[in-house]
C-alpha cells in the first residue's frame, strides 16, 4: 500500500493530475463496459464508391502505379526469397527472424492464441502467459506487403492476387473492435497506411473487383473511425510516436478516400495534430524526445510521408513542419557511421521499420533519411547505392536544391543533451541530459565509440518490452550501458513496466578541442532514491588522428559503504584489438571483472556477451582505452 501511494505521488509530480486523473477514468471506462458501448462490435457492409469511379478518379499519391521511378532490378535474390517464403505463409518478425504463422493471433514464440471474439479492451497486452504481444501485432502490420509490391515491380510478376488476398483473410478473421489486431491505435493506423500504398499500386489489377473493394473500403473506414474515436487516448497518455502514426492514418485517409463521410474532418484534425506533435516533440536542436535513434527514424519515415503526400495535394505541412525535420536530419547524419549507414544502437528500439522499401540492413539508416532529404531538397552526401529505392518510390528522383549536410567534427544537441565527437573515421558519442517528459532508459553519460563501422563500445539494446523484471531492469537499466553504477543501483529507480521514478532533471555538457584533442564534458545529478546530492562527472578526451582515448569519471557524494563501478559493454573482438586499462585517484590500476551481459542487435534477439567492470571504494576512475 504504501509502495503504490509513493508511486502516484511520483508520478502525479512528474506526469501531471491531468495524466492521472485521465488514466483513472480510461481505466474505468474499460472495468466497467463503457469502452465496450462506445467501440461496438459491428462492421460498416456498404458500398462507398464504384471500381470504376475510384479508378477514374485515380487521387493524387505517393507515385503513380503507372510512372514509378524505379530502376527494375531482377537481381534482387533476396527480395525472391523472402516472397517465396510469404507464399508458404513464413514471415519475418522485426527484421531477423522467420516464423510459421498461419493465422493472426497466436503468439509465435509462445503458441498462446488469444481470444478473436474478446472485445479489444478485455485484452491484457502484458499478459505473462501470452507473452509479448507484439509478436501478434507484427504480421498484422502488414510490412510484408512491400516486398510484395516490389517484387511485382522488379520482377515483373503480379502479385496483386496474393496481396489482396492476406487483406480479405485479416478483414474475415478480425472482426470489428475484438481481438489484440484492435487494441492499439497505433497498430490500426500503420495497417491503414500500408494498406493503402497496396491498394494505390494494384489499383488497376484484374484481381481487384468491386465486391473486395468495397470489402476493403469497410474495414479501412471502421479502422480509422476506430483510431478517430480513441484519439484522445495517445494524446494524452502515450505522446510520442504513437500519436504521430495515429494523426497520419487520419491525414492519409482524410486525402486519399474523400468519399468517406468523416474525411474531411479527419483530415483536417489529423494534419493539425501532427504538425503539433511534430513541433513538441522534435527540440529545435532536431533531437527526439523518446530519446531513440529506431524511434526518431520511425518520426523520420512519417514526416516523409507526410511531407510528400500533403505536396501532391496542395496540402503542406506548416514550415516549422519542415525546420523539424531538417534538424533531425542534421542530428541524425552527425551521429551516423559513414561507411554503413548505421547509428548508435541507443535507446529503446522495438524493431519498428514502417515501410520498408529497400534492400538495406535494418540499422542502416540511409534509406529512410535519403528520402526525407529527397523531399526536402537535401544532401546528404550519401552518393549512389541501393538505400535511395525508398526514396524514389516515396518522392521520385529530384536533385537537392540546398546545401550538403556535413558533420561538424564537435557538435553539441543541448536540447537533448547528446554530445558527439567526429574525427578520422570514428564517432565518439555521449548522451548526458535531463527530462521533462518520460524517460524510458537510464543511461546518462552513455559512451558509444565507432571505428570505420565497428561499434567497439556499444548500447546493449533492448530484446523485448515484456520480459520478465530482471531482464526489463537489465536492458533499460544502468547496468547495460557504458557509465557508472552505485553499487548495482541505477541513476532512476525503476518501477512497473516502463515507469521511472526519481527523474534525473539536472544534465549540462559541452565540446571543444584543444591542440592535438578533442574533448566532452558532462554531468548530471542523479540517484536520487540512492541519496542526496549525487553527480556523476565524465570528461572524454579523443586524440586527433589517433585511436586513443581518455575517460575520467568522478562521483561526488557516494552513501557509506557503496562501492562505485565503472561498466563497459565491448564489441567481441574488442580484447583481440584494443587494450583497455583504468586507474583510481592515486594511480593505482584497477583490475577488471568479467562480467556477463547480453546483446540485442534485434528486438526479441539476445546474445550473451562480456561486460568489463571497474570497482572502487573511492570516487574516481581514469580509463585508457587504445589500439594494440
């Protein structure tokens, strides 16, 4: 009892009686029946428009299904594959691994089947029998439809039949508001969006008539006005990515079937919430407050979108709209390798790519921020490769009418508190910042270090949002990060799910360089729940043209009796190549201990790895960290 009254005080402080006082009253709603009257069970049966009026109608899109600015590739092996296995009903889950799903409830990993008939707000999403539910929501998502169309395109084989096909199968199979397929917004919206890019490039395929358009139309109309009438819930309780890709449903389907009875309403409230989302939740800095790289690159994707979509139709997203989204360019490209497209693996990542329109690796990230740049009229100085497909499907070829974006050698993001170092063909990059809005890791004074490619100190990543409490606390927590620990505390106290208490509110940093180093600073107040007044001090010095660099680390105000550790999460073959050595206050070395930690490159994939800690009963560490 006295545990949950410390957890409202802290959370009433830190979220608000609006936030509260909102979740109390959703909560009700659903214990009581009330979510179920106001979302009913039933089905829209009618006929919005005729095939051959939505044909000749032909609105404005993305592309044109008959002009696509695409150069054909028939080499494309593992785009073959992956469609050869859609067709024997295999999908592919978070970019890395396949499964045999021949329905769309039972949980891959666990074999739990939910319950089709359930109202939507009787499912538990964090059942621990069922397992992560995202592993239902994954296939229903429905990004495999773009290998689909893409194979269709490159090869030349229509695959229409198939695609509709899946779609009519989800639509019979998930009735209106029952089942997980219902549960969040979030979910619904991103299937519309990727329906709709289907329904635009097979809009003249013989396998589409009219009784399966009208099928279709149905259940994108029911889906919307499902998102419509629960808006106020990511609004209010879950603003970040969430509300984007529900306002961009609305957007979209607003433009695209305006004989909807509700499209223009939804278009109109739609366009307004993204462009205020959009502009509360990017900093001018351009840095994302879900403190994310996967999550800003989801951002990333709907802005392309957004952009290109309200462009062909005459209409444009406000030009702070624009400003946002060149910032988090110029943010993004600053933290990113040169030679694979790939940032650091930091912050929470839960394998989300929402359209994927290429055949790049899913950390490379040159796809999706080619063409937003595209849009935009932005160079990114990426040059040639097979990242711009996605760009020329979404915005066509154009040739950049601004200035090249080029990574400074020091920048500095204080908006949020990310610190990065380029030099020689490697990054050397720290996060040190405060919040204002949720946190969902504890990681201040995190050090990633890139060599041409290779993450030699690398983020742990995140494996999966439902696990059980020591992995949850483990992956988001201190420990699977490259700073400090008091003891094995982290620097927030974790709670339930993704709650912390005991915000960190206190950060500043900054760059500079000096003679033959470059050089960040940083600190922050934290381990409040630990005790009173705690910094953690980090200075990281970067020699110029060479692989060595200086970590110094103090921590003011340790409690009695609680030992200080300095962690470090290395790449495999890190001892092979690098020597590492660290040394307390008096000059002493310190040894290290071998721990063991785990890796997650994908959601919902982990391997064991070696964690390097450094101990000491005193309050300083100097780090050492060279080529051999």
């Amino acid at each position: 009892m006295l545990r949950d009254l410390s957890l409202l005080w802290h959370i009433v402080r830190q979220m608000g009686w609006g936030y509260v006082l909102f979740r109390a009253g959703y909560w009700l709603e659903g214990k009581t029946g009330l979510l179920r009257l106001r979302f009913p069970k039933r089905s829209t049966r009618r006929s919005f428009i005729s095939l051959r009026e939505w044909r000749d109608r032909n609105p404005a899109f993305l592309f044109d299904p008959h002009e696509v600015n695409v150069s054909r590739n028939a080499g494309l092996h593992e785009l073959k594959w992956r469609v050869s296995q859609i067709r024997r009903r295999r999908f592919q889950y978070f970019s890395s691994q396949w499964f045999d799903v021949h329905d769309w409830h039972t949980n891959p990993l666990t074999g739990y089947r939910y319950n089709v008939n359930e109202h939507w707000s009787l499912v538990d999403d964090f059942s621990v029998t069922a397992g992560d539910i995202k592993y239902v929501w994954e296939k229903s998502r429905f990004t495999f439809l773009y290998d689909l169309i893409r194979y269709d395109y490159h090869f030349n084989e229509d695959q229409s039949a198939e695609a509709f096909t899946l779609i009519s199968d989800w639509i019979a199979q998930n009735p209106v508001n029952r089942g997980p397929n219902w549960k969040c917004s979030q979910e619904i919206a991103l299937r519309v969006l990727n329906w709709t890019f289907a329904l635009h490039y097979f809009r003249g395929s013989h396998a589409l008539n009219q009784s399966l358009l009208d099928q279709i139309l149905c259940s994108i109309y029911d889906q919307i006005r499902h998102v419509a009438q629960n808006i106020r819930f990511s609004r209010t309780a879950v603003r970040n990515n969430h509300i984007l890709t529900e306002a961009m449903g609305l957007f979209t389907t607003g433009l695209t079937f305006p004989f909807f009875p509700e499209s223009p309403e939804w278009e109109k409230a739609g366009k307004e919430l993204f462009e205020r989302e959009i502009i509360t939740q990017i900093a001018p800095d351009g840095t994302y407050l879900q403190f994310s790289m996967n999550y800003h690159r989801v951002v990333v994707q709907l802005l392309t979108w957004g952009i290109r979509l309200g462009e062909v139709h005459g209409d444009c997203l406000c030009e702070t709209v624009y400003a946002q989204a060149k910032a988090s360019l110029v943010f993004l490209r600053t933290c990113q390798d040169d030679s694979n497209g790939q940032l650091p693996h930091y912050g929470h990542c839960d394998g989300a790519l929402f359209f994927p329109l290429s055949e790049c690796e899913f950390r490379d990230f040159r796809p999706q921020m080619a063409a937003l740049a595209n849009v935009q009229g932005v160079d990114l100085g990426y040059q040639t490769g097979k990242w711009l497909e996605e760009s020329h499907w979404l915005c066509g070829h154009r040739r950049p009418i601004a200035a090249q974006i080029n990574p400074r050698c020091l920048s500095t993001f204080r908006d949020g508190g990310y610190h990065v170092i380029r030099n020689a063909g490697t990054i050397t990059f720290l996060r040190c910042g405060s919040y204002k809005s949720r946190p969902f890791q504890a990681d201040n004074n995190h050090l990633d270090i890139w060599i041409n490619g290779r993450n030699i100190l690398r983020d742990a990543g995140t494996w999966l949002y439902n696990a059980d409490e020591e992995s949850t606390r483990y992956f988001s927590g201190t420990r699977s990060h490259n700073t400090v620990t008091i003891g094995d505390f982290d620097q927030m106290q974790k709670d339930r799910r993704f709650i912390w208490t005991h915000w960190i509110t206190s950060a500043n940093g900054q760059c500079g360089r000096g003679n033959d180093e470059c050089w960040i600073e940083a600190e922050f107040e934290g381990f409040r729940h630990v005790g009173k007044d705690i910094v953690h001090k980090r200075r990281v010095i970067k020699q110029v043209g060479r692989l060595h660099w200086v970590i110094e680390d103090w921590v003011a105000n340790v409690p009695t009796g609680l030992q200080v550790r300095q962690r470090w999460h290395p790449d495999e073959h890190f001892s092979r190549d690098f020597c590492i050595r660290t040394f307390d206050e008096h000059g002493h070395e310190i040894l290290p201990v071998v721990d063991s930690g785990w890796y997650s490159a994908f959601y919902g994939h982990k391997i064991q790895s070696n964690m390097l800690v450094f101990e000491t009963s005193g309050n300083y560490f100097k780090t050492i960290i060279e080529k051999i």
